[in-house]
C-alpha cells in the first residue's frame, strides 16, 4: 500500500503524520506522532489512526540529539517494524519561507536547497530546522522523493499594496516586502470552510490561526487578501515568545540607547517577548489562565486586546466581514480566549454563543449574529500531503 509522510520540523519539536492511499487514490490518514522538547530532553510518541500506541520513548539525557539524530532513530525505527507493508514513495515537508521565488510546492533538488538557505534569515526560528530535516532525509534515504511546501505561498496573490512596505522602491525589489506565513494552515482552512459552509466560504472571511505562532488572514472567496505577519513571522499578533508588530523606533532605540547588539535584540523579540514577557512566567496560555496573577491577566488581556484590533485592520481590508474562523492550538481549544475575542468584535455584529463556545462549537455565533464564527481544527499536515502527492504523480 503506497504512502506519504508529511513533516513539519520546529525549532524543538517534528510532527509527522503517515497517509495512505486508498482504493480511490485518495489520502487517508495512518497514523502520525510528535518527537517534543528537542535540546533539552527529547521525547517521541507516535499513534495509529484508531489511537493505538506505536512507539514511545525519551532521551533524559538528550539534550544535545540533533533534529537529524532523532530522524534517524524513528527511520530505524520503522525499518524495524514496518506497518502493514506500506510503501512510503515521497515526505513532503512545511517550508516556512519560499521567498519571491516559490509561489508553489517544489520537488526538492539541491539547487533549490541552497535557494531556500539564503531565506534562513527571514525565518531564524523555523526555516533552519525546516532545511536541517530534509537534509536529514536525504542522507537516511537518498533516492526518496521530497517534496517543500511554502508557508508563505497561499500569500503570494494578494493585492500589490497589501505586500508593500512604505521603504525606498529598491528594497522592496530586493525583496523587502510583507510575505504572510501559516500559509498551509489557511490554505486547509479555505478548503474545509467551503465544504462546511460554501456560501461562508465565498465571502468575506477572517482565518485567526492562534497558537505559541499566531496570525490572521483576510479571504475573499477563499483567496488571501491581507495577513497580519509581514516580512518574517515576527510581525503582526502578540504570540507566545514573540512581540508581534511593534514600534521599529523601539528596535533603534535597544541598540544605540540601551547598547544591544543585533543579536540580543533578535533574541529579545523572538524569544523572551510576547505572553512570556508580559507575564514573566510563561509562554503557555494554559498556564497563565491557571495563574491567577495580575501579570498574567494583563498578558491575556493584551493577547485579546491585539488579536480584536488586528481584525478591525483587516475587515477593512475586506471592506466589510461576513465570518470569523478560530484555528490551531489556542483558537480550537480555548473558549475564554475565544470569548474575549469576539466580544471585540461585536462592534462588526458578531454575537457568539457561549453555550456553543464552551463547546468547541463548530458554529459558536448565534443564529442571528450577522458575522458568523467557526471552530476548526487545522490539518497543515494534510495540506503537506495532498501537495506531495500531486508533485509527486506529475514527475511519474
């Protein structure tokens, strides 16, 4: 039975799910896992699709196991024990940053990896680890098909003025320009709102992906119109350890008043600022709803505050807004988050029903709410394998 492995690698951690393909050639999910904590003590667990556990196991003592490392144990791992004869013929892979370049999933190739390298700037927290699990892939099966999917891709048709930067005309030729990320995210989100609600679908849509990494995106007829992050995955919402838009004075500001250099101010924005910084506990929105303090509460106040102001930005980019989609960690699993949200938003006509909302909806506004909201899960993972498969049908 052939397959295909989607891969998401992360900073610390690598999801990977496994999709069959049925009698129809359609992609069925397998089974799927996540290796977690990466560089401090790394741990595995992979399930069937009927939650069976497969394989788990830890590293206690393996802070200093690579990405690559960790790869290579679980492809041991499967060669030990292979899972019902199937036939694993490509890996797709989230790329988080495609540049001006790749507006479409590529088969990789080692020219394009050196493409896609020079971008690791633009992405320091996700596109190394991106490159590093390909890489690792490359060296454990050498003539396994892998095929890149671009987070900033489903961006890359929006209005001319919705990627603009206001910066000499030269720099944004060099490339210097808003991208828009968690591309495959909303890209699932489009297809799965146009099955749910096809009218919905047609219109005018925002998609709010919010987890440790949150963004929202502005469709129109399923189409990216305008997002909140910009030139890196920086920009835009307060998220779990990043700052999201912020003041470029301030930036100026760190380094020649307060004597930074690049580096720390990089490390300060991407890493000790966002939920983590305000609250000055954590970077986890469980963990601060339990808190109980005034720093925790003000950080999920601004977390609210920023994400209902962001919206307001981009239903006028709309020009209007008929429905509100809540995706990924916080957006599918914590209702008081969503709460406060939407209470944001009522200005727009948006009435949601907390009986609904409690319950992870999938619908959580009221009948008579004229802005709809949605809970659904997201499947980047999926969208990692409908495109490998179809890049890998087109070399055949």
């Amino acid at each position: 039975m052939k397959a295909v492995v989607s891969l998401n690698s992360g900073s610390s951690s690598i999801k990977f799910s496994l999709f069959v393909l049925d009698t129809q050639g359609a992609l069925q999910f397998s089974a799927g896992g996540k290796i977690e904590r990466i560089g401090i003590a790394p741990s595995l667990k992979a399930r069937s699709v009927d939650g069976t556990v497969l394989l788990e196991r830890g590293w206690s003592d393996g802070a200093s196991l690579s990405h690559a490392d960790l790869l290579a144990d679980l492809f041991a791992w499967a060669a030990e024990h292979p899972l019902e004869d199937r036939e694993i013929i490509a890996i797709g892979h989230r790329v988080v940053h495609g540049g001006t370049e790749f507006a479409a999933p590529r088969l990789i190739e080692p020219d394009l990896l050196d493409a896609l390298e020079a971008l690791c700037p633009l992405a320091p927290l996700h596109q190394p680890h991106n490159l590093a699990a390909i890489r690792a892939i490359a060296a454990l099966s050498p003539g396994l098909p892998q095929v890149a999917c671009f987070d900033t891709a489903f961006h890359r048709d929006k209005p001319a003025l919705a990627a603009r930067l206001a910066i000499p005309r030269a720099l944004h030729d060099q490339g210097v320009r808003r991208y828009g990320f968690h591309g495959l995210s909303y890209e699932y989100i489009a297809r799965r709102l146009a099955e749910i609600d096809p009218a919905l679908a047609s219109g005018r849509v925002i998609a709010a992906h919010l987890g440790n990494g949150a963004s929202l995106c502005a469709m129109d007829a399923g189409r990216s119109i305008d997002t909140t992050m910009g030139f890196t995955a920086l920009d835009g919402l307060m998220m779990g350890t990043r700052c999201g838009s912020l003041d470029p004075g301030a930036v100026l500001h760190l380094q020649s008043q307060m004597g930074m250099s690049a580096a720390q101010v990089e490390e300060l924005l991407y890493k000790r600022s966002g939920l983590l910084g305000v609250s000055g506990l954590s970077s986890d929105m469980r963990t601060l709803a339990e808190a109980g303090t005034a720093e925790a509460e003000e950080a999920m106040d601004l977390f609210a505050w920023r994400a209902g102001r962001e919206a307001g930005a981009l239903a006028s980019s709309l020009g209007g807004l008929d429905g509100i989609v809540f995706t990924a960690g916080i957006g599918e699993n914590d209702a008081a988050m969503r709460s406060r949200i939407c209470r944001r938003l009522e200005w727009l006509g948006l009435e949601i029903d907390e009986i609904a909302n409690a319950g992870n909806g999938p619908l959580i506004s009221l009948p008579d709410s004229k802005v709809k909201a949605y809970v659904i899960a997201t499947d980047e993972e999926r969208m990692i394998a409908l495109h490998t498969l179809k890049i890998v049908e087109k070399a055949e």
